[in-house]
C-alpha cells in the first residue's frame, strides 16, 4: 500500500517538529526583516554626489570652449559602504568620465573648458549647500574642490587628456565618507 491510513492520529513527535519549523520560520522572518529595514535605514551620499555627471558638466561647457564633438563614452560608478565603530558610516567612490571625437582641433580651447568646468563644479557645490574647504590645480587641465556638506566629506578631481589627435577624455573622481 502507498498511501497511509489518513483516519489515523497525527504522531506527538510529528507535532513537536511542525511547531519547531513554525519557530525557526518565524525567526528568520523576523531575522530578514529587520536586515531590510536597516539596509533602507543606510546613509545616502550627498545630492551633489549621487547627481553627479560628467557628461552634463561637459554638454554645459563646450560651447564656451570651442570643443564640438560626437559623444563616444559615458562613466562608470560604484560604491562601497560600512559600520563604523561610532555608529553607522559610509565611505563612497564614484568615477565618472565622458570622451568625443573632436570635429575641429582649430577650434577647442582645453584652457577655457577647464576654467569653465571648474565654475560649473563649483556652482553645483554651492547650489547644494556644500562648504568648499579646500580647492587646486596642477595644470591647466585638472583642478579639484574638497567640501563639507551635513555630516560628509567629499573630494572631487577632474582632469582631461587628449587621446591622439583625435579624441578628448574629461574624467572626474569623487570620494565621500560620511555618517
């Protein structure tokens, strides 16, 4: 026969397991519950940091600067985050990067884009509320602004370089730590 006799009485031992897999169920419940609400409790980034994009700084700025080009590249991004022994605390890495091919080399002025670059970046740290602590530049076509904004600090750093006769990069890298 394959099939038991369903009329007769459930073993005690049967009962005692089904109750202990209802409490193991319920505990790990209670267990992912919990770790989903505190992953939406993590701290954020900065606006100005999570909003970042090469690219729109670049689309503002060209014009000024004499560089038309055809869009070739976008940006990559990531993040890495942790408890710190105080309490909660980030720290964050983005990279970001937009290149084109240059129509006219004539015509583009990497001087004047990075001069207005680096009033643009400075706008939208401001725009966001950031206190800019410290700010440089190693060369015409690179600067960088260290900031305070609520309870992070951040660093961004831009610089350009040419790839062959033809082709243009604007890179930015910006580091957040925060709680």
């Amino acid at each position: 026969m394959l099939f038991a006799d369903i009329s007769r009485p459930v073993n005690s031992d049967v009962m005692l397991l089904l109750t202990s897999i209802k409490h193991t169920i319920l505990i790990a419940f209670a267990i992912c519950s919990a770790l989903l609400y505190s992953s939406c409790m993590w701290p954020r980034e900065t606006s100005f940091f999570s909003n970042f994009s090469m690219r729109q700084f670049v689309e503002r700025s060209k014009s000024s600067a004499g560089l038309t080009c055809d869009a070739i590249g976008g940006g990559v991004g990531s993040r890495a985050g942790g408890i710190g022994g105080g309490g909660t605390h980030y720290t964050s890495h983005k990279s970001d990067s937009f290149a084109c091919r240059l129509k006219s080399n004539d015509s583009f002025d990497e001087t004047k884009l990075f001069s207005t670059l680096k009033l643009d970046v400075e706008r939208a740290l401001r725009d966001n509320g950031a206190q800019i602590t410290d700010s440089g530049s190693t060369g015409s076509a690179n600067f960088y602004f260290a900031y305070a904004l609520k309870n992070a600090r951040g660093r961004v750093q831009v610089s350009g370089t040419r790839i062959g006769p033809d082709y243009y990069d604007v890179h930015a890298d910006l580091d957040e730590t925060g709680n």
